[in-house]
C-alpha cells in the first residue's frame, strides 16, 4: 500500500474521500470526470433523484448551443454525455439528499451533513447552479388559476405544443431557445419583449427574427390573460403608446428570469458577493479545503456559461488534488495518457476487494 492509498483509509469509523461535489449538475458531472483522471476518490451529493441538474429538470428538450464540440445538443443529451463521462470512473452519487450545513474540523475533514447523515471529505467542490430558484411571476389576476393549465415557465416536452398557439415572454437566452425550438411544431408563436433590447446573445436574436414567429417589441407586455380552465387568449399592449391586442392562443411560456436562494449555504460561513460565493483564481473559497464552480461562484469578470463552467470546475478539482495530496501538481498533464492510467489503476483496484461503492458504480448512497 503506497503512503496516498494510506491516507484514504477510514479515521475514527469515517469513511473519508477526496473530494465531495455538492451538486451533481453539468458542471459537477465534468469536475467527477475530471476527479477520476486526477485518481482522487468522489461522490457527488444532489437534492434531485437524477443527475444533470436544469438540463434535466427544466428543459430537457431545450437546445443547448455553446457547448464545444457540439453545434447544437438537447439538454437530455448533454447530461447523458457528461454522465455518461463521469461514471466510467469509481464514483458515488447520493441523489435525493439536501445538503444542510457544512463544517471542517479541528484535524481539515469537512462534515457534510444531509437528512439522510453525515459524509466525511477531505475537501469539497460546491456546484450548486444558482441554488434554490423559483420563477419570476407577473402580478396579473388569473396567473395563479391558470399556472399549469396554458401557463408555462420552462418547456420540458415539446409535443406538449404541437399544433398549439404560443405566445413566448422574455428578451433572454431561454426565450429565444423556445422560438426557435417550438417553431417547427408550434401553429403558430408570438414573442413579445418588454426592453428595447435583448440580453440574449446575437445569433439566437437574428435566427428567430429571420423565421415565422411575429416578434413584437419593444415596450410589449401582456395585460390580461383569458380563459376559464385553461388559457384562450390574453390581451397584450405597448406601454408607451398605449396599442392593445387580443390574441388568440393556447399556451404563454413566461421567461422573466428566476428568483434565486442559496438556502442553508448562507449559514456555511462562506464569503458572499450577492448571490454567489466568492472564489479566487485557483476557486477556491475562504474556507480551507472548500472550493466552488459554476453559476455559484463569483470572481471579477464572471460569465455564467456552461463551457466556463467546465473550465472553473477543472481548475478547482485539479487545486483539491494538490491539496488532498501536495506531491501531485496542480497541472494535470495530457489527459490521453491520464485517461488510460486512471482507468487502468481503477480496475486494479476493484479487483483488490475495495469498498463496494468503488467496485460498481452506485445510483444511491
């Protein structure tokens, strides 16, 4: 047994690994593929009972467009691809599991606490997305009788729009996705914008203005909506001149943007900037051994991109490596040699009676 295989041995009956991501999102599952070519032992903890997180939550169907290597991709293939990718390895999932509060003891083990125990890590990677979030809402009288019954705040199956008409609210990414996702199905689609301008980015605006949805802005809000047990129309008007229509349509797809939470993380005596926490270029937090990627985390000049997100995971997974053990750099090499090697020494090691959640990759802990 060399010295690093000594120091993953249990300590006082803990069952220690190396890293721990709380999150198991599309950023968590590249960091898990990323801990397994770096020979570290992982879990991955997440509320949800599947991995992927938003990809598959919320809009599994959606287009996911600047991802590299793929000029488009659903959000379900994409959290297929990276699960797919982070399992090859031996690695733990606990789904179904809340994080609630998160401790380092006097001798550096973090206590990750759950409603279903306690797990035990020598550092920690949070990838949490944005944490608990809840769809902005308009303030209008039948918005609350009719969510769910015409009224939509994510898209998650488009036959559920085929023949529909639909009209789509919002200036952002998302908005601009469902145009051009529910256009070839939908019989018709209205896209209405507050702004005289877009936060989405350039090319999805020109794709849906070159297409057959009737893009209507700026100054366009929806006034009333109409329908008794489900939507039939609703009233939309141009603030500054005061023009009113009524349209006709099946389906509104609100897409205001989210209210976002970080729950118990709050109480973990992180550094908070807003609503994220705050890293530094290594991604680390201030708390020794913790470290946070993705939509959680801020620093100067952060954009919250999936693809930046993989890099920010990458650094903060090679950083804990280093840390769990300081012989081992930070730089992780070529990752066509490193590949081969992890999964070499992986299949040693299953074979030399290893703990069981190493032999066969669970979907439960």
């Amino acid at each position: 047994m060399t010295a690093n295989e000594a120091q993953r041995e249990p300590v006082d009956n803990r069952d220690i690994y190396d890293i721990t991501f709380i999150g198991a999102g599309p950023v968590a599952l590249y960091g898990m593929y990323y801990a397994g070519l770096r020979l570290t032992r992982f879990k991955a903890i997440d509320p949800l009972e599947e991995t992927g997180g938003a990809l598959t939550a919320l809009y599994p169907e959606k287009y996911i467009y600047d991802v590299g290597g793929f000029p488009k991709i659903t959000a379900k293939e994409l959290a297929q691809h990276l699960h797919e990718q982070a399992t090859q390895y031996p690695h733990t999932l606990c789904l179904g599991e809340r994080v609630e509060s998160l401790e380092r003891g006097d001798d550096g083990i973090l206590s990750i606490t759950t409603q279903a125990g306690v797990h035990f890590s020598r550092t920690v990677i949070i990838c949490a997305g944005l944490g608990a979030f809840t769809p902005r809402k308009l303030e209008l009288p039948d918005v609350e009788r009719l969510d769910g019954h015409g009224i939509y705040y994510a898209v998650r199956r488009k036959a559920d729009f085929a023949g529909r008409r639909v009209l789509i609210v919002g200036g952002g990414d998302s908005a601009f996705d469902y145009s051009m996702m529910l256009e070839p199905v939908a019989k018709s689609i209205t896209h209405i914008h507050r702004n005289s301008f877009f936060s989405a980015h350039e090319d999805s605006i020109r794709k849906v203005q070159a297409s057959t949805v009737e893009m209507r802005f700026p100054f366009w809000e929806v006034k009333a909506i109409h329908g008794d047990d489900h939507v039939t129309g609703a009233t939309i008007h141009q603030t500054k001149t005061g023009e009113e229509i009524d349209l006709e349509i099946d389906a509104i797809i609100f897409n205001l943007g989210w209210l976002t939470s970080l729950g118990p993380i709050v109480d973990w005596g992180l550094t908070l900037d807003g609503n994220a926490i705050a890293v530094d270029r290594r991604m680390r937090t201030n708390i020794e051994g913790v470290y946070a990627a993705g939509d959680i985390c801020t620093y100067d000049g952060k954009l919250k991109l999936i693809s930046l997100g993989f890099g920010e995971v990458a650094i903060a997974v090679n950083n804990a490596k280093n840390y769990v053990d300081p012989r081992a750099k930070v730089a992780p090499g070529h990752s066509t040699d490193k590949h081969e090697i992890a999964l070499k020494k992986a299949s040693r090691k299953t074979k030399q009676n290893q703990p069981k959640e190493l032999a066969v990759p669970p979907t439960k802990h």
